[in-house]
C-alpha cells in the first residue's frame, strides 16, 4: 500500500491556481490520514469521522473550483462538474458501507483512489485556461 510519504506534492500535480493547488494539497493530506487510518486497522467511530470530514471538504472544494471552472470559461467544465458530482455520491456510498464493511480494501482504498484521480485529473482540466495564478 502506498504510504504517507508517497502522498507529497508533485509539481505534475499542479494546476497553476494557488487557491485549487492549496486544496489539492489538502486531498494529498487526506488520503495520508485514510492510509495511515488502514494501516492502524482503525475502528468504525474514527474511520467515519475522516470520511465525514473528507466528504466536508471535498463538497467546499467542488464548489470553488465549479466556480472557477465557470469564471474561466473551462471548456470540459460540465464533464468535471458530472465527475464532480459522481464522486460525491461514490462518497456516500463509500459511508454507508462504513456500517458493515470493515475499514480496509472495501472503504478506504476506492475513497483513496477517487481522491487520487481527482487530484491527478486537475491539471488537465485547468491547464493552459489558469496561467495566471494570481486568480483566486
Ligand atoms: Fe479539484
């Protein structure tokens, strides 16, 4: 399983708005916490703790970069927004389950990977469209 420190920020990652690259960074942090959260076979109470709290932010940050995304005039900005909105419900999906899966390949690892893909698709939505970083 990766581990924490294969969680730290990679210039690739960047999507050249401060604001996103900052909560990109915060996704990065998360996924850590689920790794470190399997890797201590974490009880039911604390793994739905972090998934309330990682669903909390992930729903702030969809809807700064929907802004954005809307500022900007990205052009696959929809196709982001229905990723966007699929997650969320993957999410609670993902919550639901904490109930009566154990807290390890089954919960953790595809809320990890979504995370991971949204923050690795970053950059290819923004692109070229957020060379001014001074936005937001
Ligand atoms: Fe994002």
């Amino acid at each position: 399983m990766a581990g924490a420190k294969n969680m730290e920020w990679k210039a690739e990652y960047a999507t050249g708005i401060r604001s996103i690259d900052q909560q990109h960074q915060i996704i990065l942090r998360y996924i850590a916490r689920f790794d470190e959260a399997f890797a201590d076979q974490a009880d039911w109470a604390g793994v739905y703790l972090l998934t309330l709290r990682a669903r909390t932010f992930m729903e702030y940050h969809f809807c700064a970069e929907q802004t954005l995304m809307h500022l900007l005039d990205i052009p696959n900005a929809a196709v982001h927004c229905a990723r966007n909105r699929i997650a969320l419900e993957q999410f609670s999906t993902f919550q639901r389950r904490v109930h009566r899966d154990s807290a390890g390949d089954v919960l953790l690892q595809p809320m990890r990977q979504l995370l991971l893909d949204h923050v690795l698709d970053g950059n290819q939505l923004f692109g070229d469209n957020a060379l001014d970083d001074s936005l937001a």
